[in-house]
C-alpha cells in the first residue's frame, strides 16, 4: 500500500460479492480495504467509525438498503464518495441514489478495471455513470440532485460561460456525457494532457473543486445537454 491510499468500504450482504470485491481492491497498490458492512445500518456505523474515502454501496439489502444509507454517510461526511454498485439498472435507483449523494452508479457485471478505474474517479470527484439507464435519466437527475445544492448558489454562470473556449465547451461537454479524460481525448482527437489542462481551466473559471459540479452548473444553464 501506498502512504496515499483510497480507503474502501464494501457493502453486500452477499458474502462471495464481498469477498470478490475486497480482491480485486485489495489487489491495487493504491487502494485498501478497510471494512465490510452486509447492510445499510451497519455500513453507517462503520464509515463512521472508519472514516473512508469511497464506498462501494448495494441497492437492495435486508438490514438496511443502500439508498438510505448512502444518504446517512454523505451527511455525516461530505467528502466520502459513494458508488452505488447493483445488479439493477433501473431508472428509479440511479435517480434516488445520486439524489441521495453518490457520485457513481455501476453494474455489478462491470469488468475489474472499470471498477477500480471507477474508485479512483470517485476519489477524484469525478461522475461515474455509465449504464444505458443511467445515460438516459442523468441530466434530469443532476438538475435535482441534492447532494450538489451549492452548484446552485454560484452566481453569473451565463457571464462564467463567456469566458470559454470553443474547446473548452466541447471539453465540458463530453464530460457531461460522463466520459474520462482519455475518453475524450480520442472522441476530440487530442492529447490526454490537453484534455486535463482544459478541465483545470473549466474548474478554475466556474470556481468550483470538481467535475461533477462543474457539469451540473452547465446542464441547469443549458450550456450542454
């Protein structure tokens, strides 16, 4: 392990999920394990305990769902980021759970680089919203999302917007689609570095710490869709 690495909690009451998941994290050198919770209940109670940088949170379980919880763990600690991870992709989950404060939403039959890929965007403050639902209901679900209210108080954004580049707004953009910064290097045909010297700059005209906040100021705007 790293002197730097991402704290993970796992939450499934399915044991071999969780058993399979702890290797996969476990098997990152940035990454760590440091609790298992087989219900919601008891994963409030341990991310309070543990305090941890991401969590990799179930839908539907019997001490406890994971919606609910989710919402218990970002009140009591903002800057933890939840993935929500579920054999459902179902409109009605990936609405409710980034209204209640997770920052991603993955299929459990997602392959083992996309999840860690996808925890280390989380810990980034990076979206991560890749199933065919949640393509399809995650503008409606941004403009109302709770967890991201102070996205609402920043003001003049027509003005903060006039300051972009073409680039930059197709850089934006493609963010709002959910893609990575390599991702959107070959859809714009550009250099990866581009791509994150063009994220800075959005983040830096729009005053805000991350990704997800800046695509949020944009969809509510209607500068992208």
């Amino acid at each position: 392990m790293t002197a730097h690495s991402i704290r993970v909690i796992i939450v499934d009451d399915q044991h071999l999920v969780r058993h399979g998941l702890r290797f996969i994290i476990n098997a990152q050198e940035d990454m760590e394990v440091v609790g298992e919770a087989a219900g919601g209940h008891e994963a409030v109670r341990l991310a309070n305990r543990v305090c941890p940088d991401v969590v990799l949170m179930d839908v539907q379980m019997p001490e406890g769902g994971g919606i609910a919880a989710t919402r218990n763990i970002i009140a009591a600690q903002p800057d933890c980021k939840v993935i929500i991870l579920t054999t459902f992709d179902q409109e009605d989950y990936v609405y409710e759970g980034i209204r209640s404060g997770a920052v991603g939403y993955l299929l459990k039959d997602a392959k083992p680089e996309e999840l860690v890929d996808a925890v280390r965007a989380a810990w980034k403050g990076e979206a991560i919203f890749r199933t065919a639902v949640a393509a399809k209901v995650i503008g409606h679900v941004i403009r109302s999302s709770q967890v991201l209210q102070q996205a609402t108080e920043l003001t003049s954004a027509a003005q903060q917007f006039e300051q972009f580049t073409v680039r930059e707004l197709e850089v934006l953009q493609q963010m709002a689609y959910g893609l990575r910064n390599e991702e959107i290097a070959g859809k714009l045909y550009i250099g990866e570095s581009t791509v994150k010297t063009h994220v800075h700059r959005i983040l830096q005209k729009l005053g805000v710490e991350d990704r997800t906040q800046a695509v949020v100021i944009a969809i509510r705007n209607r500068i992208v869709k």
